[in-house]
C-alpha cells in the first residue's frame, strides 16, 4: 500500500520520503504501525494525509531524524506515550484529526532537532493538563480551533524555549493565575476568539515583552495595556 520514495537531494544527504498510495490517494490506513519508518536520516518530509489513520502504535518512527513530519487530516482520537519515541524532528503537525487525549509522556522531553513547531489545530482537545508538554523543547505551540475550556495550571511548565503560543477559537471563560506566568521568553500569546470574560490582573506576571491578542472576547473595558501588573505588554489587541 505504501509506497516510500526516497530522494538524495543533495551532499548533505538529505533524504525525501513521502506517502501515498499507488492512486496517490491516502485512505485506510488505520493503524500506523509499530517501525512503519525506521533508520531514517534527516529526511526533508514525511506527510500523512488524508489516511484514515486511528492509531500510531509505539516506535512507528524509530530511529527517524526529518525536518517535518505531518500528520493531518486523519481521525487520531488518542495520542499515547511512546508515539513519538525516537523521532527527531523540527515541526511536527497533527492538524484536523479528532484528537481528544493527549496521553501524560506524549510530549514529555520531546527534542526536535532544531526548536521549531508543535501543531494541534482543528482537533477536539478540551482540556490540557498539567505538564503534558513538560520539557517538549519547541518554539511555537499551536492549539488553535479546539473545544479548550480548561487549562490546568503548570500545562505549559518547562517549555523553556516556548516564544509562540496560539489558542485561538476556543472555549476559554477565566484566564487565572498559574497557566501563562513566569515565561520569560513568550513573544506573543494568542487567545482571540474565545468566551473570556474575567482575567486575572496578575495572569501574565513576570511575561517579559508579550504581545497579547484578546480580540474576539467579551472581556470587560478596564483590561487595558496598564491594566495588568509586573508585565511588560508591547501591544495588546483586544
Ligand atoms: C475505508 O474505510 C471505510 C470506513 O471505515 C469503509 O467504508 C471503506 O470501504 C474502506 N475502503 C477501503 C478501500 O478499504
Ligand atoms: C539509525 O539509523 C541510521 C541510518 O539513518 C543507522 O546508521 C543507525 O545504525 C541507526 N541506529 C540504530 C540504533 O539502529
Ligand atoms: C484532505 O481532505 C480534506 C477534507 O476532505 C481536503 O480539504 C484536503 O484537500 C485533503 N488533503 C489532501 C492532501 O488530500
Ligand atoms: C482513547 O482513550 C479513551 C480513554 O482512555 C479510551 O476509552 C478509548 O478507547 C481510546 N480510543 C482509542 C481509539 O484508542
Ligand atoms: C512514557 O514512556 C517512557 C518510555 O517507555 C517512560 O520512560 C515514561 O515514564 C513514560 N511517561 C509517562 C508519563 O508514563
Ligand atoms: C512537569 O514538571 C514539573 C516541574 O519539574 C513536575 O513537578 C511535574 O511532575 C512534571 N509533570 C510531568 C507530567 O512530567
Ligand atoms: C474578530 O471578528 C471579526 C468579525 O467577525 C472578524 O472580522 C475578525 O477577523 C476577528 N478577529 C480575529 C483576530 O479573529
């Protein structure tokens, strides 16, 4: 069913796999299966799209160093420890899947080659908890158009690198203390389109040079710039 393409594109060796059926049309491919890409050296791609796939059984991408792995628009409901294990990676995205549990491990300690990307867009996450990121070493996290209306506080603890973060088209009512604090290296945070009304004034404590996007809420007018406290917030868009 598959067919794996590989292409030296260069001295560098720099390898290109993509996947897709002899029609070139992804379907049913339910499981990814446990070593479905193995010893793999710093290939450009490896896209999944369109498969159908359920499951990524642990080590499908064993030994596997690529600069984007892309599984989007497959029905994963479940991410599990051990789904990741041993690939390298600079951007990973897994948009429009269902996914709803990200299982505790996931993410944990997660080492791209070099910092880039973790997309989750158009999926059905509602909560993220407590240290489901811990430590996955990326610049931009990207949850945008879930169903989020909890985040629990330390959810993005130990993201030393993190400098993008997007939840955009949420759910989102309270923002308190505890989520969005004590990151000295956040540049922007997106949380446009959804139903915040209260924020705490002490949310973004200690955020260094944040640009904040609240557009799209129903929060009431005394959030201005000067409105919250011990942050520097560059530009506001409410
Ligand atoms: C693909 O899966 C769908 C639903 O799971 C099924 O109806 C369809 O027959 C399958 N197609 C192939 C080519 O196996
Ligand atoms: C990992 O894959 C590379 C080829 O890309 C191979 O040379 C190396 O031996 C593999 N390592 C292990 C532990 O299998
Ligand atoms: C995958 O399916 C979606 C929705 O059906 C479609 O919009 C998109 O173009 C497809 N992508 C690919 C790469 O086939
Ligand atoms: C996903 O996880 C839930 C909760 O642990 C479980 O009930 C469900 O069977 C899992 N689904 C799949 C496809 O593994
Ligand atoms: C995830 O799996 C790894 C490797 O099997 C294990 O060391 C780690 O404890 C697991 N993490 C969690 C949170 O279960
Ligand atoms: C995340 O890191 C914090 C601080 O090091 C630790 O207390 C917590 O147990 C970690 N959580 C997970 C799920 O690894
Ligand atoms: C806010 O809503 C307006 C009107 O629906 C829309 O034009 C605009 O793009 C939205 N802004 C954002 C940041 O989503």
């Amino acid at each position: 069913m598959f067919i794996l393409s590989s292409l030296v594109i260069s001295a560098f060796l720099i390898i290109s796999t993509t996947c897709f059926d002899i029609n070139n049309v992804n379907k049913n491919i339910t499981v990814l299966k446990k070593h479905s890409y193995m010893n793999l050296n710093l290939v450009v791609s490896i896209r999944i799209q369109n498969c159908s796939v359920k499951i990524i059984e642990e080590e499908a991408f064993k030994n596997v160093s690529v600069l984007l792995l892309e599984i989007t628009d497959n029905n994963i409901k479940n991410l599990t420890n051990g789904s990741f294990a041993e690939v390298l990676f600079v951007d990973l995205i897994l948009d429009r899947n269902e996914i709803e549990l990200i299982e505790e491990g996931t993410f944990n300690n997660i080492h791209p080659l070099w910092k880039g990307l973790l997309s989750l867009q158009k999926n059905n996450i509602e909560t993220i908890e407590k240290g489901v990121f811990n430590g996955t070493d990326i610049r931009i996290l990207s949850l945008d158009d879930n169903q989020i209306t909890n985040i629990q506080p330390g959810a993005f603890e130990q993201m030393h690198h993190l400098r993008i973060l997007t939840l955009s088209k949420n759910k989102l009512r309270n923002i308190g203390v505890g989520i969005f604090q004590n990151f000295p290296g956040l540049f922007s945070l997106d949380l446009s389109e959804n139903h915040i009304n209260k924020i705490d004034k002490l949310a973004f404590e200690d955020d260094k040079e944040l640009f904040l996007n609240l557009e799209n809420n129903t929060i009431s007018t005394e959030v201005s710039k000067w409105y919250f406290e011990n942050t520097k917030i560059i530009a506001l868009f409410k």
